[in-house]
C-alpha cells in the first residue's frame, strides 16, 4: 500500500488577493478624487455655498475651532507645521524598517509609502475644504454689496486718492497727539489692545453681515516671526486650526491692517482682495485714530490706479500732500521688506502662494492682492459720503 502523501498547503499571505491590493488604491484615489468633485461642483452653485456654507455651516466651525484655541497663547497651526515633520518623519523611518525586518519587499513598501500619501493628500484635501476652503468658491463681494461696477474716471479716483491720502493724514496727526515720531511711527496702543479694539470694528461694520458677529479666537504671533520675513510674509491664517496669524516683527504702522486681514479670512472671506478690503473697512471704523491711520496708509495703493490715467506733473503734485509722517512710514515699512527678505526665499514663497490661489480658481494668483484697488474704488463711487467715523 502506497504511503499517504502529506498534503501540502499554500501559506495565505495576509492582505493577498487582487481585490483586496485594488481597493487599497481606490479608497485613497476616491477620497481625493471626491474632494475635487466636490469643490467642481461648489464652483458651480456660488449662491448656493453662500447660503449654506460661508454664511452658515463656515461660521459655527469657525467658532467652534475658537473655543479650542482660544485656550493656547501659542498659535496652534505654527505648531503643527515645526511638530509634524519632526516628528513625522522618525515615525515613517521607524515604521519603514520595521517592514525591512520582517523580509517585506522594498518595492511593497515604496508603494505602501505612496498609498499613505494618497490617503494624507486626500483626507488634507478634504478637510481644507469643509473647514475653510468652499469660502472660495463665493460670489465676489462686490456683486454681494451692490457696488456699482461701472467704469472710474481720472477725476473720480483723483477725488478718491485726494481723500484717502487726507485721512492718512489727519488721523497720523491724531494719533501722534504730542508724541515726537522720528523716522517712523511707534504704536500708541498695545497689540491686545489693537486685537480687542479691531475686534469692536468687525462687530460694527455693518456691510459684514452674519460674519461681523464676534465668538472667534484671537490673532496671535508667529513665533518664526524671523523666517516669516525671510520670506516676505506679514500674515498667514492657518485653515485647520481656525487662527489667523501675524509676524511680529513688521512695522507698527503695518500691523493693524495685517491682523484685520487675517481676521477677515478667518470670517469666510478667502480671496486676497476681499480680505484687503474689509481690512481696510475695518481699520477706518476703530475707535483709535492709528488704527484708522494703517488702513488708510495700506489703502493708498489706489495712487498705482490714478498714475495712467493722469500727467506726472499733477500725480506728483497729489502724491506731495502726504504728510512728512505717514510719508517716513511708508518709506520704513518698504525699507522693512526689501532689507529683510530673503530675495531667493521670497521668490519661492510667491511662487507656492500664486500656484496655490490659482489651484483655488483665483486667476490672478497673487496679483490678487492687489486688486483690492478696484474694491475701494467700487466703494467710494457707491458710497461717496461715507464717512465710518
């Protein structure tokens, strides 16, 4: 009788199967994938994110992320950008080798280590977009106030740069009070203050709406303050953690409308110029005269508009009623950036910033800033007799 032959069996490695490698590709892949879906979609119906996001849903996570860091003097987002890494990455070696050890394939861990990025690409994707990131996808701001959308004249933007440059003045001079200012202006108030008084503008400007209304966290200092410059950076919100933040290191005449700016982004307003502009709304309605001096002073970009449309005698002749002081400021706040960016770093910081607000459907890039312009223009021929004080 012939001896029974040991049956042998195949050894099942866990996770095996074509199915089962396929669907840990198209999980990540669909979350992703998902998230582009549904920014298409959000780019499609503006009134609709309006309606039920930026004026909804969008304010009471915002708030909501406030009662969390609230709690931290320490920015919470500066923390996550030195922690991850650091930490990160010691974690993906360790994890790395541990795979080698048990005699996994270099190859199976590359692509494990692809998977995993997938799924961090995906999950950040996503969660940039609920938390913060449908607020671009909003009907401009100007169409949302009914400005008019007409087309400026030389003499209109002469009147309007006439007044703005008069209001930098006037209130430099209130501000100043008996102080004696060289070179350039120190602020009268304290940052706490300054927060506490911007914070009183927001809830009493009454183009704001739903977003006026208080309940969110403070603005707090970049602790890399000095690597913020580097690169050219006066403010960053961070989307995740609900903070808007400012590097302390510009110029006081800069600060005010820097913290307005970022406390603009963390009330919905995404676009670069629409958070401009309600900073300077809101600087112009504080209650202390240096305030309503920054946003003056930082509004004066307008001048870059009236310069094609008029001769350089009587350009020269507007620009020359800016006071000696806000003048030495302006002077100072340029001299800051040029003498303490990196230009190497700065230009590839612009560069990251213009690729990621065209990946957020903002065409101009960065050239959105700058278009706030055309927002205060848009303002004073719809509001000629506006006065916030």
């Amino acid at each position: 009788m012939e001896p029974k032959k040991p049956e042998i069996t195949r050894k099942v490695q866990p996770g095996g199967g074509r199915a089962s490698r396929l669907l840990k590709w198209l999980a990540p892949i669909a979350l992703f994938s998902t998230a582009l879906a549904l920014r298409y979609i959000a780019g499609l119906a503006p009134e609709a994110v309006e309606q039920y996001y930026s004026r909804a849903v969008y304010l009471h996570l915002g708030r909501a992320l406030s009662v969390i860091n609230r709690y931290f003097p320490f920015s919470l987002g500066e923390a996550l950008i030195i922690i991850l890494p650091i930490a990160g990455l010691p974690f993906t070696l360790r994890i790395a080798l541990g795979r080698l050890r048990r005699g996994e394939r270099q190859v199976e861990i590359f692509l494990g280590g692809v998977r995993a990025l997938l799924w961090l690409a995906g999950g950040g994707f996503m969660l940039f977009l609920l938390l913060w990131g449908f607020n671009y996808h909003r009907p401009p701001l100007g169409a949302g106030l009914s400005f008019t959308s007409r087309e400026p004249d030389a003499a209109e933007i002469e009147m309007i740069a006439r007044r703005l440059i008069g209001e930098a003045n006037s209130n430099y001079e209130r501000a100043r009070g008996d102080r004696d200012w060289a070179e350039r202006s120190l602020s009268p108030i304290d940052r706490r203050e300054t927060i506490r008084l911007l914070e009183s503008a927001f809830q009493h400007e009454p183009l704001l709406g739903e977003s006026a209304r208080g309940g969110f966290g403070p603005p707090k200092p970049v602790m890399l303050s000095r690597a913020m410059t580097l690169i050219g950076l006066s403010g960053l919100f961070s989307p995740f953690t609900g903070e808007p933040n400012y590097n302390a290191e510009q110029p006081d005449c800069d600060l005010p409308y820097t913290i307005a700016h970022e406390m603009a982004h963390q009330r919905g307003y995404a676009r670069e110029d629409e958070a401009n502009f309600i900073a300077f709304l809101v600087c112009r309605r504080a209650a202390h005269p240096y305030l309503r001096y920054s946003g003056y002073l930082r509004s004066l970009r307008v001048l870059a508009a009236l310069r094609p449309r008029t001769s350089a005698e009587r350009y020269g002749e507007i620009v020359s009623a800016l006071g000696a002081g806000p003048l030495a400021d302006a002077q100072a706040s340029a001299g800051f950036w040029q003498r303490g960016r990196s230009p190497r770093l700065s230009r590839m910081a612009e560069r990251t910033n213009d690729a990621y607000l065209q990946a957020n459907r903002v065409q101009s890039g960065i050239r959105n800033y700058g278009e706030v312009t055309a927002l205060i223009i848009a303002y004073y021929l719809t509001y000629p007799t506006d006065d916030a004080q």
